[in-house]
C-alpha cells in the first residue's frame, strides 16, 4: 500500500508549506478509518494479533507521515484485536521505581489489546525514497525543475481568469499577492484544501475542483523533465520493486513468510509521479477536466489519504496482482486488453521498465553533488 498523508493543518508560509506541519483531528481519523477499511477488506489474510514479522510500515521522515501511519495501524490493529491476556500481577505492570497503588489514578491502564507498531522513517535529509527532491536530499533538483515550456505558457494564459474567478468568492490577495506564474498557485491550492478540512471553505467546491485540475497540470510540467522523473522515483520504485519480487520468490518457494502487509506512508508527489510515469493520467486529459469534460477522467494530485493497494491474489494456479487507486482498479501492465489484472510477474516487469536505467550512484552524483564554491562551510 502506498498511501499519502491525512489533512494537516498548512499554515501560510510565504516560502512554501512547512515540514514540520502536524496532522489535524481530521487527518487522524482518516487514517484510522483508512486502517478500518483495510482490516475489513482483509480480514481473512490480515493476522488478528500484530506480527513484526509480517507487517511492516515506513513513512517519510516528517511528522505528518509518521503520525498517519500510526493512525493507520491503530485502523488495522484496533484496541480489540488482541484476545491473549498475559496472566500477570498488577504489581508487574508499573515501573519498578513507581509505588504500585492499585487505587492510584494516575495508572491509568491500556486499553484492552492495546498494540503499538513500529513505524520506521528516513532522516530528512536523506529521505531518497519519500523526498529525493527536497533542498536538504537533492539540492541540484530546482535546477530541473521547468518553469518555462509551452503547456506552462497555455497555463499563463488561463491564470488571470481562475483569478478573476475565486477573488469574486474570495479575496486571496491578502495572503498571496503576487501570484503571477503557474507555478504559483500550487501554494494557494494546498492552503485552500487544508482550510477546507478545517471547516473553513473559503471558496466553494466546483471552484476548488477546478484550481485542483490547475495545480495538477502545474505539477504536470514542473516535473516534465524525465532525468527529474527518474531521481524523484528511483528509490521508492525500487523499494516497491523489491517486496513484489520477494513475493513472487515466496509463492514460486511455497514459502508462507510472502504472506505480508507492506504500508509506504508519503507525500502526494509520490502518487502523482507513479500515475505519470504509469501514464494514467496526461496534461491533455487534466486540461478536459479542468473545462468541466464528465466524459474523461484522469487523477490528479491526490487528496488527503488517497492510496494504492497492489493486491497480489493467487487463484487456481494462477497469480495476478490489481493495482486499486482509491478502491477503483486501474491499468497497470500497460495491456488494453488486460486493463484491470495481470500476471506477478508481469506487473515486475512493468515496474522495472519505470525504474531509471541509470545507477544509483550516477543519479545522485547529478542531483545531489554540490559544487565547492556554492558550499557553505559552519565552523563548530
């Protein structure tokens, strides 16, 4: 599963959403009902009691993610779920050094089946799965950023009337007045939806869903260079990669240890680069969209805690995987003909041929090398 986020509360910050941007209440529910659903979709494969060993969860390295997973985990492995009572005296259950008062009010106790998981994350600065692109991990990918291409220059030429459009709805130029360039609106769109899942909507929700195909296609062409593309995905592809592959080695071994729940817990960029890269969504069926088409779709940027299940099912004989986006199935081997389902196997292959063909080490020379005269050097 490949997950984003939940609502955070994104307050305005002229340089760009902050890392540090916690979740809301909100944001917390959804990963817990996220979790819900997934323990009753799974209820037959998922195992009762929390196994390490089968059951294994990552974030980025900001809180946001890290407190979604949680969340998420709570859904899944609920107060309830664990029916084994330790006999145990109460006296074993406090701190040695506490003086155990069975009437204290201060121990409160657990709640019935209580189980924490552990959630492992990267460093932010060296989160190459999450966010290879961010300053601190990639400091030369603004460089590739694009800024100036012909679909930016047709998205230039709408911007004055979606302006024109949510300032009758809502004067946005107290907060951001200098909006100017395509790329621009992306900060006013994420400060809109956070407002939004606060209760406070500023503009209303046809106006917001077509901002929302704008931001899209404005991320659709800030990442139109493919060497930025190949970076921005390398090590999360290879790390999806590298658990399909030790499933179809489990299945081909009758090995039970395949029989695994793997969560990835990340930012919108990641699903919105798998859905480029996999060619589900275009600029051309974004800008449709955006002109109020109901006969084509396409993802956009996904929403608080959109996600993608790759559901791998053996059945007589056979093993296929679905690739779900947010409960819908989608093509994923790039086979009209198989739109919904194909093969292990296949599906491997499919994400190998995303993967760069470039090494590791090529690609981080390129993204991450900083020149000696741009260094800055702190004396400790």
């Amino acid at each position: 599963i490949l997950a984003r986020h939940g609502a955070h509360d994104n307050h305005f910050n002229p340089l760009g959403s902050s890392k540090k941007d916690q979740l809301t209440g909100n944001g917390l529910r959804m990963g817990y009902q996220l979790g819900r659903y997934l323990r009753e979709m799974y209820e037959d494969f998922l195992p009762e009691k929390m196994n390490s060993r089968r059951t294994y969860v990552v974030s980025s390295g900001v809180d946001r993610t890290k407190q979604f997973a949680q969340a998420m985990m709570l859904g899944v492995f609920d107060f309830g779920s664990l029916s084994v009572q330790e006999n145990v005296e109460e006296r074993y259950k406090v701190p040695e050094w506490i003086d155990f008062n069975v009437e204290s009010p201060y121990l409160t106790p657990l709640p019935r089946g209580f189980q924490p998981v552990t959630i492992h994350s990267f460093a932010e600065e060296e989160d190459f799965v999450f966010s290879p692109d961010d300053p601190k991990v990639g400091p030369q990918s603004s460089s590739y950023f694009t800024f100036s291409h012909p679909k930016g220059d047709t998205l230039n030429k709408l911007l004055p009337s979606l302006l024109d459009e949510i300032k009758r709805e809502w004067e946005y130029d107290t907060l951001f007045p200098d909006i100017n360039h395509f790329q621009q609106v992306s900060k006013l769109y994420r400060y809109l939806v956070s407002r939004k899942y606060l209760g406070l909507s500023y503009i209303s929700d046809g106006l917001l869903t077509k901002l929302h195909f704008y931001a899209s296609m404005a991320f659709f062409v800030k990442y139109s260079n493919p060497d930025l593309i190949e970076f921005a995905t390398y090590e999360l592809n290879k790390l999806m990669l590298s658990f399909l592959e030790a499933t179809d080695a489990g299945l081909d071994s009758q090995d039970e240890s395949y029989k695994n729940l793997v969560v990835l817990v990340g930012h919108s960029s990641n699903l919105m680069l798998l859905f480029i890269q996999l060619r589900l969504t275009t600029f051309e069926c974004l800008m449709e969209q955006y002109q109020g088409s109901e006969t084509v779709f396409c993802p956009g940027l996904p929403n608080y805690a959109s996600s993608v299940f790759f559901e791998v099912d053996v059945h007589e004989g056979k093993t296929t995987l679905y690739f779900i986006v947010d409960g819908v199935k989608r093509r994923f081997c790039g086979s009209e003909d198989d739109y919904e389902v194909c093969s292990l196997k296949d599906s491997i292959k499919r994400l190998k041929s995303l993967t760069s063909s470039e090494s590791k080490d090529s690609l981080r020379k390129k993204f991450c090398f900083v020149p000696e005269e741009d260094r800055t050097w702190q004396v400790v």
